[in-house]
C-alpha cells in the first residue's frame, strides 16, 4: 500500500461477480449503511429474475458494493441501484460495478441504458457523467422525501 496516500484514496481492484445468495446479509449491510431502505425480498426477487443483472463487488475481504439493473426494455437496461460501503467509495468500485452492467446490457442486446438520480446526489451525478450519462429528464417529488430525481441516460 502507498503510505502517502493514506490508503483512502488508492484505487480497489475489486471482484465483479453474480450475486449469489450467500451475498444475502452483506448486500442488507450495505443498503442500512447507505440508508436505502430495501427489504430483503426485494434482493431475492431481483435474484430470481434478473440473476445475470445483479453484481457484487468484492475488495478488502469480503462484498463492499453492488449493482442491480434489468432489461427495461429490448433496447434499454435500467439500473435500478448501485450501492457501494461507505468505508469503501472513491475508490472506483462504483465505476467498476457499472462497467461490468453496462458491458452485460450490450451483450443482452440493449443500445441504451437509463437510471435515476436524487437531484442533491452530485457525487453520483458525477460518476454518471464521467461514464457518458447525460440527463434526460426530472421528476420533481419522485422520493418518498419529496426530493426531485434526475433521469439519465447513456447510449451504449
């Protein structure tokens, strides 16, 4: 590790795979310590229908981000949420889990791809546009707090 840095800012060259139940407890972690707000049988139904959709990332010894999409279209995949530990951001896990799902939505045919954003999230907002998204449209009150979200949108 490069002890000038600090480590806190070094670049994780995290595991990109298909979630798999054993993610179960660690994926539940991560959405308390993010606040998402998610049940469990949200995850398993996810699971279930869109298994080759749903990606972890593993670093550091165990599962510290995830990314769930599915084919929203034939044409368009809609990531639904992406999910990284707070110990564990900035360090590109972020921008690995979405590669990986964006990779799989070209494969499965889709020429676009779509997510949604809370309005004050700039930190995500800028992730996104490093990747290519560009905002598409805004709902004003689509969270359950009343904040706005950004629709974005990325041709693959």
């Amino acid at each position: 590790m490069d002890r000038s840095s600090g480590g806190r800012d070094r670049i994780l060259r995290p595991v990109i795979r298909q979630f798999d139940l054993k993610d179960l407890p660690a994926i539940v972690e991560i959405d308390r310590e993010v606040g998402g707000g998610y049940s469990p049988e949200l995850f398993m139904t996810f699971h279930e229908y869109h298994p080759q959709t749903m990606l972890v990332a593993e670093a550091a010894g165990g599962v510290v981000g995830i990314v769930i999409g599915f084919k929203h279209t034939p044409l368009e995949g809609r990531i639904f949420w992406l999910a990284v530990k707070p110990a564990h951001q900035g360090r590109g896990i972020g921008r690995s889990l979405l590669s990986a799902i964006l990779r799989i939505f070209s494969r499965l045919g889709a020429v676009s791809a779509t997510l949604e954003v809370r309005i004050g999230n700039r930190r995500a907002q800028s992730l996104y546009a490093s990747m290519g998204f560009v905002v598409d449209n805004v709902i004003p009150s689509y969270y359950s707090d009343g904040e706005a979200a950004l629709i974005m949108r990325k041709i693959l």
